[in-house]
C-alpha cells in the first residue's frame, strides 16, 4: 500500500472512529499515532512525540484560549447575558417580531465576550425564551431566532474556533479577528431582517411587546455599559495594537471578573467553578489539537494533501467550483460535528488544496478569506437539519417545542446565511477591508 493510500484509509478510519462517538481528540490521537508510525516507523513516532507535546504545550499564542474561555464564564456569573436581552427587548421589544429581534442582538452582544456558540445558545435560550413565550411567540420562530443567534457567538469576535483555525493554517489572530467582525455585522442584519419578513408573512408569530418609556431605555443602556467599555477596550485595544491576543483576553478576563464581583454575581463558590470549567474546556481544546498535531504529521508523511493539491490542479474545475463543494461538505458535517472539531479534521486538507487554487489574491488575505467562509458555513451547519446542534440545545431548553417545528423556524435564517456566503464569496473585500484599512 502506497503512502497516500495509507493516508487516504487512515482519514476515512478516522470518520467512522468519530462515527462511534469516540472524542475526536482520542481518535485523531490514536489514528495519527498508528498512520505516523506504520509510514515512519515506531521510534520517530516516539521523537515526534517527546518533541510536539513540549512545543505545542508551551506555545505563547495558546495561552490565549483559556483566557478568552475564563472571560465568557465571568460574563455568564456577571448576569451580562440577561442585561443584554432586557436593553435589546426594551428598546426594539414593542414593534412586530421585536422581541426576537431583541434576542438577536443579545446573541451578538453576549458573542463579544462569549466565543463559543453552544454556549451563546444556552445562555441566551435560558433567558430569552421564557420572556417570548409571556408575549406569545410562536415557538417555531422563538426557537428559530435562538439557534441561529447562537452562531453568532463565534463569528463575532473574540472566538475560540476562529483562533484554533489560525495556529492551524499559522495566521495572524488579530487579522482574523479584524476580517470576521463585518461579516459579523451581516450576520445580525440579515437575521433582523429574517425575523421582519417571517412577522410580516405571519403577524400572529411574533406579537409586539408593551411599549417603554425613555428613562427606562435609558436606564437599560447604563446596565450594559460593561459588556460595551469591555468590547471597547479589548477589541479597541487588540485592532489598533496596543495588545497582543492574549494581553487582549487577559484585560477581558479580568474586567469582566470586575464587573461579575462589583454585580454581586462572583461569589468563592463561583470563582472555583469559573476556574473548574475553564480548566476543563481549556484540557479537553488542548487535547483535541495535540491530537490533530499528530494526524496532521501522519497526513503529512502520507503526502495525501499533496496528492490533493496535485488532483484538484489537474483536474480542471474551476477554483470557485472546489470552493463551492467544500462549503457544502462543511454544512454536511456541521450537522453531526461542533465546530472546532470540523476545523481540525478538514484544515489540514482543505487549506492546502485552497492555497494551491488561483483565487487572485495573496497568501495571507487568502487565509483571511478562507477562515471567515469555513468559519460561516460551520456555523450554518449547527442549525441545518436533520441534525443541527444548537438546534437540539435550544429544543433542549423548550421541551414544549416540537423539533419539527424548532427546524421549521430556522429555515429563514438559513435562507439568509445562503446569501450572506454567497456575497462574501463573490465579494472578498467584505472581509478584507478592515484588516486593509487598520494593517494599511
């Protein structure tokens, strides 16, 4: 058996080893381990080992991960996630639909300091659903609104997955950060815009809310004045280069403890939970990309993304045609996998096909480009049937919703991801402009 054959059997051992449910940092391990050393031999697998484990562990950029992961649980324990839908609610809650268009921008909101969109979801899903079902939404459209809104907790800096996918592809985390916040912004306004037409088509969906007075507007905007100075002096700090990644998540980590202790909400108790699932989510991310470190070796020995490269080369498809089938093979996945996993798995496969494609532009604004569609099309895949992930947390959290209909009512918001990555494929400038302009 050839070496890409070995590869080529090893990838699709791996795709029925996650099949069974096996952690994907175990079998992404386990299969590399096996592929490296029938190809190189038992002991250079033992080299590489002894060697990758102290250079990933001790890697300075990853030390941004648990930082931005401690953060969004001080933000959960500071009770932002709450004040960001009852601002939203307050100032949009009494037109059609306002409500759940309230719950979006809470997404987004609590997607600044969050960077996970499963736990965006649950968070928001706790909040706001029991407020929609007081105004009589319909559970298809409250459902709908916040498993979509979810996705948003990645997209919009700061995200995990988007610095996961830069040290895979070694890209520059600011710049990716700076890329995905206008396609973030496009996001918010194609699902607002979602919202309004499924309200206009159906009144009865999404009833409007009480109207409020201006002191009480008012008052809810100075109860998310941290979730805002936060995002200020993170994002503010980290585009303009007054702070590296991680010094970045080090001022959001500890502004948002300030807040969560000054609220009331960080209590002993609280802070050693806080630590506990940092620890935790931080062990199991670290695990996952040692094991995608040593797959990706084996891939490499394998030469199976060069056989890839060479394929896609020769076989005379168009690169936007490659592209299109990537991002459908993404949405597939995206129904049975979470993001980051997807991420590690197709990263050191797809980018170098990509990167072998003639696109028309340089290898870094190529990255930038790339990373915000594959970011996107993961995302959409999490609220695509059968098999959506938020979709089942949000369903999770409204046992009175029947999954048909939770599926039903993100079929507007899918409608509006398909011409999101539509315009941002055709028009790159969309995510390049800010790095352009900020990078010069």
């Amino acid at each position: 058996m050839s070496d890409v054959a070995i590869g080529l059997t090893g990838f699709i051992v791996l795709l029925l080893v996650l099949a069974v449910r096996v952690p994907i940092g175990v079998g992404m391990l386990i299969v590399g381990a096996i592929g490296y050393a029938s190809i190189a031999g038992p002991n250079a697998l033992l080299n590489y080992l002894k060697t990758e484990m102290y250079w990933r562990y001790t890697s300075f950029d990853l030390s941004v991960v648990p930082l931005f992961i401690l953060m969004g649980h001080f933000a959960e324990k500071a009770g932002l996630s709450q004040a960001l839908f009852r601002a939203a609610s307050v100032w949009i809650g009494h037109v059609r639909g306002g409500m759940a268009m309230a719950a979006i921008g809470a997404c987004a909101g609590f997607g600044t300091i969050s960077g996970s969109s499963l736990a965006t979801a649950a968070m928001m899903g706790n909040v706001a659903i029991p407020e929609l079902r007081r105004y009589n939404y319909k559970g298809s459209l409250a459902t709908g609104a916040l498993a979509a809104g979810g996705t948003l907790g990645i997209l919009i800096p700061p995200s995990i997955v988007l610095i996961i996918f830069a040290l895979m592809v070694e890209g520059n985390i600011v710049a990716l950060f700076q890329a995905a916040f206008l396609p973030g912004l496009l996001a918010v306004a194609g699902y607002l815009m979602a919202i309004a037409i499924v309200v206009r088509i159906d009144p009865d969906a999404g009833p409007a809310g009480q109207r409020t007075t201006s002191k009480e507007k008012w008052a809810a905007l100075l109860d998310i004045w941290p979730v805002v100075l936060i995002f200020v002096v993170v994002m503010g700090g980290l585009y303009g280069g007054l702070f590296t990644p991680t010094e970045a998540a080090a001022v959001g980590a500890t502004g948002t403890f300030l807040v969560a202790v000054t609220r009331g909400g960080m209590r002993r108790e609280g802070f050693v939970e806080s630590l506990l699932d940092t620890a935790i989510t931080s062990g199991m991310i670290c695990l996952i990309l040692l094991g995608a470190d040593v797959f990706n070796a084996f891939l490499g020995f394998s030469q199976l993304p060069i056989a890839a490269v060479d394929f896609f080369q020769d076989s005379g498809l168009a690169p936007m045609a490659v592209l299109l089938g990537m991002i459908v093979l993404y949405v597939l996945l995206g129904c049975v996998m979470d993001s980051l996993s997807m991420i590690l798995l197709t990263s050191p496969v797809f980018w170098p096909i990509v990167a072998g494609l003639e696109f028309g532009m340089e290898a870094d604004d190529l990255k930038l480009w790339f990373g915000v569609i594959t970011l996107i099309v993961v995302e959409v895949g999490l609220i695509t049937p059968p098999v959506g992930l938020n979709v089942f947390v949000i369903n999770g959290i409204a046992r009175d919703v029947p999954m048909i209909d939770t599926f039903r009512g993100v079929l507007p918001f899918l409608a509006s991801d398909a011409v999101r990555v539509a315009l941002i494929v055709i028009f790159p400038t969309i995510t390049l402009f800010l790095p352009r302009l900020i990078g010069g």
